[in-house]
C-alpha cells in the first residue's frame, strides 16, 4: 500500500485478555517502529527493529508485551494479560534507514486499544 | 547520553503572532533533523526535515525550521499563526551513519488565542 497500515483501528478488550496489534509498514523499509500515545501525553517509545539486527527493545514497559517483525515487513505488538493502564493509542511507523538511503519516519493511523 | 529537548512543554500564542518552538540536540554529529505536528484527535504529520545543505529549511503550512550546528538547534518558525496551527508539535532526530533509531522530544503543545 501507500502509506503505513495499522489493524484494527480501534479495540476494546476485557482486563487480563490477550491482544495482538498489526503494522504493514511502507515496502522497502528498513526500520519500523512501535509508540505509545496515552490520551494527552506524548509519544513513548516501544521497540525498533532495523533490517535484520536484534530490536531494541529498551522501552516495551514490562514482559507482558513483546513484538515480532516477520520477514523484514509485518508487524506485531502482543499485550498478554492486558490491564486498564495499558488503554492508549499504539502507533507505528516505518522509514528507510542505512545504506540504502534515508526517509522520514511515516506513520499509521494508529489503533486505540481500550482496556475494560 | 544522546538526547533531544523540547524546552518548553506549553506555549500560548495570539493569532497572528509569531511563533518559534525550541529544539536542541545532544549528539556527536549532526543528525537528520524533523518537525512532526499532531492536531487533536489527528495523526502525526511530517512538517519538514532537514538531512544536509541548505540549514535554513521551509515545510508545509507556511513553517520554517534553523540548523543551527553551533546551538545544536533546530527551532521551528512560523511569522504568523492561524488558529488552526493550534496542536502538539514534536521535534526528532536520527544519528547519521549507520541506520540508528529515530528518537521524540517530549513534545510542545501550542495553544492559540483568536
């Protein structure tokens, strides 16, 4: 597609269920990036994954969440046991960063996932 | 310790005024330079960026931004304010080089008073 894809746009999920968030990220780009958005605050960085280099993961906030990018393109941000803190809009991104060039980082819609 | 600072987290303008928000870098080289802008309720949207040349870069929605290599700055500019430039504004930088990750600043919401 044109742009940065991001499904479902909206979720609502029970406490303690598991949910899955989905990227299609602009083809060709290398890096792809994960935030978090709470209402009014800004954006908390999650996880990068580059080309094929270990992610950095520094910012997922506890174990609960963890993140996969398969083949160089889409991706998944996991949330087991889900708790009403973890309500917010989850952005991603994707660019073209490194040898092959560099871009802006373009963002998705994000999906606003609520907690209940 | 790498950093991006957006100093001020709240700023109020007159319609029709100048506008210029803050951004300073923390790195060893120059990196690539970005104004990202998010109105209520909206998406985040590429004002402009800055990667080499010319430090004095023009974006969209009449804004303007400043490298300034000897501040570490990148302000953003605008002469006059409209109303609807009322929105949260983020600056972000990426280390040249090798591919590095893209870091935000905390932000600066730009409240505009008619």
């Amino acid at each position: 597609g044109a742009g940065v894809s991001q499904s479902p746009s909206n979720k609502v999920t029970e406490k303690g269920k598991d949910v899955e968030l989905r990227c299609d990220p602009i083809s060709g780009h290398t890096a792809l990036y994960w935030y978090r958005q709470s209402l009014g605050q800004g954006l908390e960085f999650l996880i990068y994954f580059q080309g094929n280099s270990a992610p950095d993961k520094s910012g997922l906030p506890s174990d609960r969440f963890s993140a996969e990018r398969t083949g160089g393109s889409v991706s998944t941000l996991t949330i087991q046991r889900t708790q009403q803190e973890d309500s917010a809009v989850y952005l991603c991104a994707s660019s073209l960063s490194g040898q092959g060039g560099w871009t802006e980082a373009f963002f998705g819609q994000g999906t606003r996932l609520t907690v209940v | 310790a790498q950093s991006v600072t957006q100093p001020d987290i709240h700023i109020t303008v007159s319609e029709g005024a100048s506008l210029e928000l803050r951004c300073n870098y923390s790195y060893g080289a120059t990196p690539y330079l970005f104004w990202y802008v998010q109105s209520p309720g909206q998406g985040l949207q590429l004002l402009l960026k800055y990667f080499s040349g010319d430090t004095l870069v023009q974006g969209i929605k009449g804004f303007e931004a400043e490298f300034k290599r000897s501040q570490s700055s990148f302000n953003l500019r605008k002469p006059s304010v409209h109303w609807s430039d009322a929105a949260e504004y983020f600056c972000a930088v990426v280390p040249t080089g090798t591919a590095s990750k893209l870091t935000f600043g905390t932000g600066t919401r730009l409240q505009v008073t008619l």
